[in-house]
C-alpha cells in the first residue's frame, strides 16, 4: 500500500513514520519484506517532497536516511533468517 501525500506535510511525516514503525515492530515474519517496501516508499516520497519544499530540513533528512538505512539492515536480517529457516 502507497500512502498518497496531501499538502499537509505533518501528515506526511505522521503517514512515513507510521509506516516505518509497523515494519520495525512487525512480529510476522511472512509480513516484514512487504512492510520494509511500504515504508521504503513512503520515505522516499518524504525525501521527493522535501527536495522541493523550500526551507532548512536538515534534522529530518537525517532521520529520513537513518531510517532508510534502518529499513535496509531489517530487510538484511529477515532474508539471512528466511535462509536459515
């Protein structure tokens, strides 16, 4: 599921991290790759939209990458234990 970014960018931030959340705490495992991918692209829209909004956004930015790189070592972890499995 794609989350479609209204004008209101607080929503936007809620909609992302909402997203991210339910991957990180996703206890399905069958669930997390699809999980990892929703958040993916919401973070991604997050980061298209901030590219273009004017203003100082360095704070999130760094979140927003952080949380990419997050997403990519839980994704790591669940295909080495699907592996294993």
């Amino acid at each position: 599921m794609r989350t479609v970014q209204s004008g209101n960018p607080m929503k936007a931030n809620v909609s992302w991290h909402a997203l991210y959340e339910a991957a990180l705490y996703e206890t399905d495992r069958e669930k997390v790759p699809e999980r990892i991918s929703q958040a993916e692209l919401a973070i991604l829209d997050r980061i298209r939209e901030l590219f273009v909004t004017s203003g100082d956004h360095i704070e999130e930015q760094q979140f927003l990458d952080d949380a990419l790189y997050a997403l990519q070592a839980l994704r790591s972890c669940a295909i080495t234990e699907m592996k294993a499995a």
